[in-house]
C-alpha cells in the first residue's frame, strides 16, 4: 500500500483510510510507550518532478555536520582529507558499501577524514531518469538516507568525543575546502607499482601499504585517482580476507548504522518483526517528528529481535546469475568466507589468529559435484529453505527460540507466499519483504531497510555468494552477533 501517492491523489476515502491507519498505529505505540509518535508528515517527503524523493531533510543534515561548521576550511590548518576519485557509485548499492567501509577504513587508518559520495543508481526501475524536456537526470541518493555512522560522517566513538576533523564530509563539501589547484593527485597505478603490489597481493599488505604511504604525505588533500584500491577483484577473492583481523576491530565497523529512514521502518513494521512492542532503539525521540534526525540511527551492536530468523531468499535474475558463477568456479562472496576450513593457513602474516567461527561454508555433500552443490547453496529450492530453517530452529538452544521469519528477497508474489505457506506448515510466522509499508524514501532505500531487519534479527541464514549477505555476515560480526547466528543455505 502506498499512502503517501494516495494522500496526494484525489481519493477521500483512501485518505481517510490512509490517516486512520498512521494515526492507529500510533495511538498504539503511544499507548504502549508513553513516547511522542511521528504524524503521517513523516511520510510524505518532498518529491521532484519524476515523482521521486528528494531527502531534503537528508540533505540539510549533511549540509550542517559539525564538522562541516567548527572547523577551518582553508590553509594548512584544515584537517587532512581523502578523496576516493575512482570508487564505484552507480553498480549495486552492496559492492558499493562493501568498497566505501573498507575505503573508510583505509582513511582512519591513514588519519584522514573520508570523503563519501552520493549513491547514484542507475537504470533502477523505480526511479524515472527522463525529465519532460529530454534530458537524464539520475537520481542521487545522499549516503546518510542509507547508513548513519562514521561513512556518512557520524562521530567515531560511542560518546561523541572522537576528533570532529577524523569524521567523514560530504563530496560537495570536500570540493569546496578542497579547490583542484591544492589537491595531492596519487596516481593508482602508479601508487600500486612504487608500492610493489599487484592484482595478486593481499589484502592486508594492501590496506597496510597504502595507510603508509598516505600517512607520510602532509598534505591536507589527498585524491586517489585512475581507479580504487579496494576493487571487486579484492573483494571477490579470498585475498581480501586477511584485511579482516584489523578491520573488524575499526571504528567504521563497531559505530556503523543504518539511518534513521531505516529505523523508521523497523518501528511502524514492527508487528512484522514481533509480537512485542518495538525496542527503545527503535522509538523515536520525543519533539518534532518531522525532521530526519526524529528516529535515532540503529547501530548493528543494538540488541537482537528475539525469535526472529532473517534469511535472504534472492530470486530474480540470480536463477541463471546462480549457474553462472558455479561455471566460472566462483567461491563466497569477501566475508562469507570466514567459515571456511582452513582459513587460518590462507594468511601467513597471522599464525594466531583466531577467526570467527562461521558455522557454514560452501561444502560439497557425498556425491554431489561442486558445481551441483554451488547451485544448491546459490539457489536453494522452497524444499532445501523450509529443512535449513528448521535445522538452525532446532540448533539454537541456548538462545530464546526461534518462531518468526523474516524473508528478504526480490521474488515475485506468487513464490514468496508459496513458500510462506510451507514455512507456517512448519511452524513459523512468516513476513518478508512484500508486506513491509514504506514512504517513498523508504522504499527508494528498501534494500537497506531489508539488510537493517537481517542485522538486528536474532538468527540469520543468507546466500554466500551475494555482496547483501557478505555485508550482512560483517555488520553483525562487527556488530557483536555471535559467528553461529550466522548460516549460509
Ligand atoms: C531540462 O530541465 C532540467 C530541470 O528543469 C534542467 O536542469 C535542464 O537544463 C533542462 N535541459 C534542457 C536541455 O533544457
Ligand atoms: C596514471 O598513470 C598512468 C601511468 O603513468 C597513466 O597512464 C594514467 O593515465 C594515469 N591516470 C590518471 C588518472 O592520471
Ligand atoms: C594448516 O596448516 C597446518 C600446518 O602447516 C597443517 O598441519 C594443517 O593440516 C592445515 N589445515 C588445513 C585445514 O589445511
């Protein structure tokens, strides 16, 4: 159901309907929480001409970051910055945040704040490009409609006393303190060769080079340019892996959290979620609700969803995306790797290291050939999903049990509610992606919505081979999930 399209149509009646059901829900929460609830305004943002969000409020809070106002803006007082020219903006939003955590990481580790982009999908289906007169106009979603947190230049630290000239600014503002005439160009490939590394190196010795090199230059601005560091060539190979001892421990990862729009959306489709009423962490502020800054940004260390199993069931073109990556021998996807046996003797750097101990890897049953087995772990069938929700059900023990499912996926509605009738065969209630209601800004980042829920479920079952799930897999490492609430199909 769209409210915010009808609210603006013509049609009384669905308006009424529209109103009553926001303003229930809220005469609910108010009942249960005591607390002030968002009016139906929180869900009618702004819209441009195509008829998509403009995340005004989104924008402002970028616009007035303290960091952006307390801070010189010019000489050599300005704090130090990187600038990652050649980082991907428009692919998927997964391989885009997977490449902007580690470029994050690299700029802490370099002690310079990142520059962060906006996130321009292009060819998405849900947002027209054709203006009346002819001419593209992509839309740009701003990194903080989609994660909070230090990538989207929230503090560093739990208290907010973290340094104001480490934290991450905006593009357009990087381009103001930042004039082209007193930017350190470094060239990648370049870089890459003085450095001595290659498409073979590992990821650690990677990250480690470069933090060093960057360090030593005094400048304040720094671009990268002529490509990224940290390429889907990384991230798609077992090299990245070695990056992991370090980086999970970095601030950009143990402060991460998703934005407020997506907090918005755990708390009004809560009763999806649970039976209880919403967390605090969910519960807006009290004041007025029609500013962005209304819910509080959810952070991946916040307590779990007891009795929720998030599993990601993805569909669609990964029927023939699934044998494709089988043919050409493709293993897990960067952090889905970390169950696999034997890790420990993939990195020579760290003899001692004790990895998370994922319980699930991309095994090959008894008899079954490996491509066979990829297929099934990439595309299990309604069958292979309810039997794998079952097993992880029946293996939590120690924890609250598991009773409600939450299916992330872009299936279409017909298979979705087949295999919701299987799984409530078997015991559970069942909501997925299809029955959540969203604002228009909340749908134009339904993937983060989604990946939100899957991060805060008690327990999580994913695909090894998708860049959502790998990202699922670190947030809730990161975010002190226990490594066996996390399972692969
Ligand atoms: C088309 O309209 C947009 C928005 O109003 C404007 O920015 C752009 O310059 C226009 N293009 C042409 C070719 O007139
Ligand atoms: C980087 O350096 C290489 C080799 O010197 C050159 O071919 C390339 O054009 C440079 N790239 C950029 C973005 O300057
Ligand atoms: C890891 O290396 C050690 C020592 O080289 C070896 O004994 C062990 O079998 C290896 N483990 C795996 C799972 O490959």
């Amino acid at each position: 159901m769209n409210c915010r399209r009808r609210l603006l149509g013509r049609h009384t009646a669905l308006v009424k309907l529209c109103l009553w059901l926001v303003v229930g829900y809220g005469f609910v929460w108010l009942f249960v929480l005591h607390h002030e609830l968002p009016s139906a305004h929180w869900s009618t943002p702004p819209i441009d001409e195509l008829g998509r969000p403009t995340f005004r409020y989104v924008k402002r809070y970028e616009k007035n970051l303290p960091q952006l106002r307390a801070l010189p803006s010019k000489g050599t007082d300005r704090p130090r910055y990187l600038f990652f020219a050649g980082a991907q903006s428009g692919s998927g939003w997964n391989n885009v945040l997977q490449e902007q955590l580690l470029n994050n990481h690299l700029a802490h580790l370099s002690q310079r704040a990142y520059v962060f982009p906006h996130y321009v999908p292009e060819d998405d289906p849900r947002f027209p490009e054709m203006l009346a007169n002819g001419t593209r106009s992509l839309i740009k979603i701003p990194i903080n409609a989609l994660v909070s947190g230090p990538t989207g230049g929230g503090p560093l630290s739990y208290d907010g006393r973290d340094s104001l000239a480490r934290r991450a600014v905006p593009e357009e503002y990087w381009h103001t303190v930042c004039p082209p005439a007193e930017v350190v160009v470094v060239n990648l490939s370049e870089a890459m060769h003085e450095m001595e590394l290659d498409g073979a190196s590992d990821g650690q010795e990677i990250m480690a080079s470069w933090a060093d090199k960057l360090l030593k230059i005094s400048a304040p601005c720094v671009s990268i340019e002529g490509g990224a560091p940290f390429d889907y060539m990384l991230t798609g190979s077992s090299r990245v892996l070695s990056i992991w001892p370090s980086y999970s421990h970095s601030p950009i990862l143990k402060y991460f959290a998703w934005s407020p729009i997506v907090t918005a959306a755990l708390f009004w489709n809560f009763h999806l979620l649970s039976q209880s009423p919403p967390p605090g962490f969910l519960v807006p502020f009290p004041g007025n609700p029609h500013k962005f800054e209304s819910f509080p940004a959810l952070h991946t260390s916040e307590q779990t969803i007891p009795g929720l199993l998030g599993i990601h069931v993805r569909r669609g073109d990964y029927e023939s995306h699934c044998v494709f990556l089988a043919e050409v021998g493709a293993t897990y996807n960067a952090w889905s790797l970390l169950g696999t046996p034997g890790i420990s003797n993939w990195s020579s750097t760290l003899p001692d290291y004790v990895w998370p101990a994922l319980p699930d890897y991309l095994d090959v049953p008894p008899g079954q050939s490996l491509k066979a087995a990829k297929i099934d772990h990439c595309w299990p069938s309604p069958a292979a999903i309810v039997a794998r929700a079952h097993k992880v059900r029946e293996g939590t023990a120690r924890r609250q049990a598991l009773r409600r499912i939450y299916i992330s996926t872009n299936g279409d509605p017909a298979w979705v509610r087949d295999l919701t009738a299987l799984l409530t065969v078997d015991g559970w209630e069942v909501s997925s992606s299809l029955d959540m209601v969203l604002t228009l800004e909340g749908r134009a980042v339904s993937q983060a919505v989604d990946m939100g829920v899957l991060t805060s479920a008690e327990s999580f079952i994913g695909v090894g081979f998708s860049s959502l799930t790998s990202n699922v897999v670190q947030l809730r490492l990161a975010g002190g999930r226990h490594p066996d609430t996390i399972h692969f199909w």
